[in-house]
C-alpha cells in the first residue's frame, strides 16, 4: 500500500476512535478568521496532536485542531489553522487535513485565506471570489505514486472551483449588501513575500490575488472529487502596488477589522450551500 495513504488511513483511524461526527462541508479558516468556530454550535474538538501521524501547524494565531459542529444547521468540520508548504512539511502532508475532511464525510471543500492584491482595482479590506488559480509555483501534492483509492492518476482541472458554488457566494454577498471582487489566486511558497518583479510575472500571468497556501490544498480536494468554493480577503496590496513594506502586523490588521463582514458572508455560504446540497 501507499505510504502516503497509510499515513492518511492512520491519521482517519484515529479520528473515529475519538469523534463520532459526520461533517457535509469542510471550511478552512484563513487569517482573520480563526475565531469563526467560536461562534457555532461546537460538537466536538480534536486537537492535531492528538491525531497519530498528522502534521500541526506551527504559524502563530493558528491554533491547530479541528472543530466540529453546525453552522445553523449544517453539519460541519472546521479546520482552525492550516498546514503550510513554507513550514517544511513535505506536500503530501500540507494537504494531508483536506483529505482527511474528506474522508470524514465532508462533499464540500469551502476554503478562506488572506491574500496580496495584484489586480490595480484591489483594496485592503475586499473579499475576492476565487474563479480560478495558478498552482504552478509549488510542487503538486499528487506528484508520486497515485493514491488510485482517493482518485485518478490524471484528474481534470477544467473547473476547480464549481460555477454553482460561486453562484451562491455572489448570491449571499449581494443579498447582505458586501461588496465581492472576482478573480484568480495564485500560490507561491513563502514565507518571504514576492518581490516586485515576482508580483509583475504574477499578474501577467492574470493572477489577482497571491498568497502561500490553498491552490495545493484545491488541486488534493478536486483529485479526491470533492466540490469547492474559495473566497480570499486581500489584507493588502502585493509589493510593487505599494511603496509601503510588507508586514504580517498589517495583513492581520486588516483581516482581524473586516473579519466581521468575512463571518457573516462564510455563514450565509454555508447555510444556501446545504440547502442546495438536501434539494
């Protein structure tokens, strides 16, 4: 067997020693967003530590567990801190916690991060729908043998994040009055941020918005077949856009002042998205 999914087999394993949960939407939490789970309906939580074989965070302000619960009333697991490539773990770990989401029963992967605006129409402080991304610049999780019990050897990337999905997101962002840009992410591996001549080559590329960690965990999420949906909070303006250096002071100042309007656009998500799911 795959060591890689041995590993991951382990990881589920002793998940279900410890948690009788069966989550239908997977959300990770991005910066300013890390004390979303504090505000549902909490079932169950489970620190990483205590998963056998699973890697933890090690990023200040992320605390490191799953969350377990019901947003009104979807079933949900929360992942409160991510896994990043720049912290030295191998990529099959990085995405290791979405496919273990997956495998705990969650269909949906609903993925938030904090991100540098490259699009000159960004501001600090707006939300930008994810229509597509680059993952080009850090290595695939699928490199290596295929794990053929999670999916195909060469998955289709036609449609990463599901029209349908964002459908919803621009519906709750527009019935709550919040105002939402669109576009493409990209991921570069940190954890120094981009020069300008890097942030140039990006947004010719037609990237909009860079960060260090979610394109791998879409492209782990899409092979394994699951439906996902982004919405990234750019916290500042890329290098190059602004004279101005860049801080992780500032990119936590501004996710932590719009992280009110972030957790009512995550919740209203949340909510149509299983109301789609039992229609």
């Amino acid at each position: 067997m795959n060591s890689s999914y041995e590993r991951l087999q382990r990881c589920y394993e002793s998940f279900r020693e410890k948690i009788d949960f069966s989550p239908k939407v997977a959300l990770v939490l991005g910066s300013g967003l890390g004390d979303y789970a504090e505000g549902i309906q909490v079932e169950a939580v489970l620190d990483y530590h205590e998963i056998e074989g699973f890697p933890v965070s090690t990023v200040a302000g992320h605390k490191g567990r799953f969350i377990f619960g019901y947003v009104k009333d979807v079933p949900v697991v929360i992942m409160q801190g991510r896994v990043h490539y720049y912290e030295g773990y191998p990529m099959e770990q990085v995405v290791l916690p979405i496919r273990l989401m997956k495998l705990m029963g969650a269909e949906v992967l609903f993925l938030t991060n904090a991100s540098g605006g490259i699009n000159f129409d960004f501001h600090a402080g707006d939300f930008m729908l994810i229509t597509g991304q680059i993952a080009s610049f850090v290595p695939s999780p699928l490199i290596g043998p295929n794990m053929d019990e999670l999916g195909v050897r060469f998955p289709d990337m036609s449609q990463v994040y599901k029209k349908d999905l964002q459908d919803v997101i621009r519906g709750a962002a527009l019935d709550l009055g919040i105002p939402l840009k669109e576009g493409t992410y990209i991921q570069f591996t940190g954890p120094a941020y981009e020069s300008p001549e890097e942030i140039k080559m990006a947004r010719t590329l037609g990237a909009d918005a860079v960060g260090m960690s979610t394109a791998c965990e879409a492209v782990a999420a899409n092979h394994m077949g699951m439906r996902i949906c982004g919405i990234s909070c750019v916290t500042n303006l890329a290098c190059g856009i602004t004279d101005q250096p860049l801080t992780h002071a500032e990119v936590k100042e501004t996710a932590d002042r719009v992280a009110p309007l972030f957790k009512q656009l995550v919740t209203e998500t949340i909510v149509r998205i299983y109301q789609g799911m039992k229609a």
